[in-house]
C-alpha cells in the first residue's frame, strides 16, 4: 500500500500471510498497516531492517499473533488502537532509549503476557486499557526524562499488582 496515493512508494505493510512463522521488514516501510499481522498464530519473531523508517503500527497491526518479544524501531511515534491486542506469548517490549514514540493508544497491549514496560521519555500520552487484562505485568518505569503523562488506573485495568515505579 502507499500512504500518498499519488506517490510511486510502496510505504506500507497491508498484508501477511497467516501462516507466516518470521518476519523483517524492509528499510522502505513507514507503516504496518491494520490488521497487517492479525491472526498470524505462528508468528513468533518480527525484525526490523538496521535503518528502519517504520512510524506506526495502525490498529491491530500485531493482534493474536505469537510474537514473544518485541523490538520497537526508535522512529515508531505511535502504537495504535489494540496493536499487540491478545498476543499471548508476548511477555517483552523493548523501546530504545533515543526512542520516537509519543502515543501509545486504547487496549494496545491488552491481553498481552507483558511482565515489564519502560515508558520512554517522549510518551505523552497512554489510551485507556492500554495494559487491560496484562495479568503478569508487574512493573511500568518511568524515566527521568519523561514528559506530563496522565496516569489513569484505567490504563491497567483488569491487571494484577503493578507497581508504578518514577525515577528522579
């Protein structure tokens, strides 16, 4: 798919194969689009190219996959509406410290078995649910660094006892 119509770029990952057990994705993609990698069961490892351009993962990008851990691209500035909604195995996200990411939308790692997440420091905003039903998540830091966020107990809702840890 193209995000400009009217471009001749390829820029966005549309569709994967539902059978599809890795990924990498090419330098040349912006975004993973919606419901690119819903349902993918086998998928367990996604990697990015070394000068990945990748700025969003739209709304169910990841859904139900078997993906156990994750690495974000430093240039992602915003995970989408329910993007690793219901990934199982998923149990480690890692957002580089020269990381992008600015929003991290509704249920966007809902269901997941996250046990850790380091907010990084340009997030300045975390949809509701965003850890719904993260039963193993046990700590979220906060850096130094980090701008205003708003912290709702919605955004854990559903979840165990998460300690919410800021750094000085």
């Amino acid at each position: 798919g193209k995000i400009n119509k009217n471009s001749d770029e390829y820029d966005v990952l549309v569709f994967a194969s539902r059978g599809i057990t890795n990924a990498t994705i090419p330098s040349f993609i912006k975004k993973i689009g919606e419901f690119a990698f819903n349902h993918c069961e086998n998928l367990s490892k996604i990697n990015f190219s070394k000068n990945s351009d990748v700025r969003t993962f739209e709304e169910n990008s990841f859904s139900y996959s078997s993906i156990n851990k994750f690495f974000v691209p430093s240039g992602v500035t915003r995970i989408g509406n329910s993007s690793f909604f219901a990934c199982k195995n998923l149990r480690y996200v890692r957002i580089p410290n020269d990381s992008e990411l600015q929003t991290i939308e509704f249920n966007a790692f809902a269901y997941s078995s996250i046990e850790c997440f380091e907010i990084s420091p340009h997030v300045i905003e975390i949809g509701e649910g965003a850890f719904n039903g993260c039963y193993d998540l046990q700590i979220v830091e906060i850096g130094d660094n980090s701008k205003s966020i708003a912290i709702s107990f919605m955004m854990f809702i559903n979840c165990g006892k998460v300690l919410i840890m800021i750094s000085n």
